[in-house]
C-alpha cells in the first residue's frame, strides 16, 4: 500500500507505521496518529461556494477585477467615483 486512505483505522494505521518505520512505542504512533487526525482536518477554503452566487461572466474574475468592472459601470452609467482616504472614519 503506497498511501493509507483517509477513512483506515487506528489499526491499520498502526501496521502500516510498523511496516514502514519499524517496531515504535505505543506513545509514538498515537502521536503519529493525532497528528494524522488533525492534518485530515484541515480545510481550504477556494471560495467555490462564493463565486456560485456571482453571476455566470463575473466568476472567473477576482475581486480587483470585479471591482473594476463594477467602477467601469458605474462611470459608464455617469456616476462621479471618489476615492475613500487610506484611513476613513465614519
């Protein structure tokens, strides 16, 4: 087995940690373990679920792009765009 799935359980886990680093403390691979358990964990957020609500000719673009395109919009449209300073209170 080249690579343990994602769903192997604590005891196959363990025999493929023997096979490949040798006999280890029990100590050892529950650390191992854990370790596995919290990088399977992990998450990336792509913003996949975000860009499904754009509309079909704005999902491929990225925010400054959407941005732009928006600005350009609104100036074609004659709307007078000011730029907020760097640090605005409101």
């Amino acid at each position: 087995m080249a690579v343990l799935p994602r769903e192997a359980s604590y005891g196959e886990f363990r025999d493929y940690v023997a096979e490949r680093r040798g006999a280890l403390s029990c100590a050892e691979i529950d650390e191992l373990w854990e370790r596995r358990q919290r990088l399977l964990g992990i998450r990336f957020s792509t913003g996949r679920g975000y860009r499904a609500t754009l509309p079909p000719d704005e999902q491929h673009l990225s925010r400054e792009e959407r941005g732009r395109k928006t600005e350009q919009n609104a100036l074609a449209q004659g709307r007078n765009i000011e730029r907020l300073p760097e640090k605005a209170y409101f």
